[in-house]
C-alpha cells in the first residue's frame, strides 16, 4: 500500500524546514541572554573588592555627558583670573549672578529677559577686574549641565555676594 503525499503537505514540510533552523537559533540565543543575566553580571571572584559574593541588584546607569567635556582632567587659568586655578567646568560670580564656563570660554548672565552666552564679558562686569571678585566652582555634579542657570535660584541663596 503506497501513501499518496498532498500537495498542502509538501509546502507545509518545506515551510517547516526553513523554521526549525530559525527557531533552534532564537531559542539558543535567548538562553544565552538570560545565563548571563542570571550570573549577576560582571563578578571580581573574590579579587578586586575584597569580598568574595557576587554583586546583586546593580542597575546601570547611564550619565549623560556634555559634548564639551574635555577628555582629560584639567586645571584652568581663566583670562579673567590668570592667578586663580580653577579645576570645575562652572564658576559663578554671586555679586554679578553670572557664570563662566571654562570648557567653552563664555560667561553666561541673565540680561533682564533671557539668560546669555558670549565669549566677551557681559556690560555689567566689563570694568570690573573678576579676579578680586568673590567667585565660587560649582560642584563636579554641574560640570556636564549645559544649561546651568537653571539652578541659578539655589545658586544664589548657596552663595551669597559679600
């Protein structure tokens, strides 16, 4: 007794051919996932920390950084203050409420409606010598903040003018 295959059979088989393939490889690749999650991701074997457990519960977080951020750690001379060495990206001056970035060379003021930024000294400060002027870094935490006048209230009741 011979069995007649239908047609619909035939395509299905073929179809079947082409998907087992594609389902071995997304079943292994997924496995593969989810071992390395299972192992708690990087681990120091006991080196390293001083503690030999695995680290659980790490998220990873993602810092964003300002494109000005220069590469490696420097000390800056500022034109207005050549004296001074200065290590943060923002200092503010309190009497004048303005900043200079030192990563782009700009003060940055508000001029009555919008906060500014130029490379030449805003009119307020334009006979002033900054260099005897009270002035304070911001902490690291601001140096990859753009916009950092947008802290500028608790800026100035952290640093009073004199």
């Amino acid at each position: 007794m011979k069995f007649k295959v239908k047609p619909t059979n035939i395509l299905l088989m073929r179809q079947l051919k082409k998907l087992i393939p594609l389902v071995i490889t997304a079943f292994l690749l997924g496995s593969s996932v989810l071992m390395a999650q299972k192992k708690g991701g990087h681990h120091h074997g006991g080196k390293g920390h001083g503690h030999g457990h695995r680290h659980v519960g790490h998220t990873k977080v993602i810092v964003k950084r300002s494109p000005f951020r220069p590469a490696k750690v420097v000390v800056y001379r500022p034109m207005w203050g050549p004296k001074h060495h200065i290590h943060r990206r923002w200092v503010f001056f309190p009497k004048y409420n303005m900043y200079w970035d030192n990563w782009r060379n700009h003060y940055v003021f508000w001029n009555g409606s919008i906060w500014f930024s130029q490379p030449t000294p805003p009119p307020i400060v334009v006979n002033v010598n900054l260099e005897n002027e009270k002035h304070v870094e911001l902490k690291e935490d601001d140096d990859d903040t753009d916009d950092v006048y947008k802290g500028n209230d608790t800026h100035k009741t952290e640093y009073k003018p004199e």
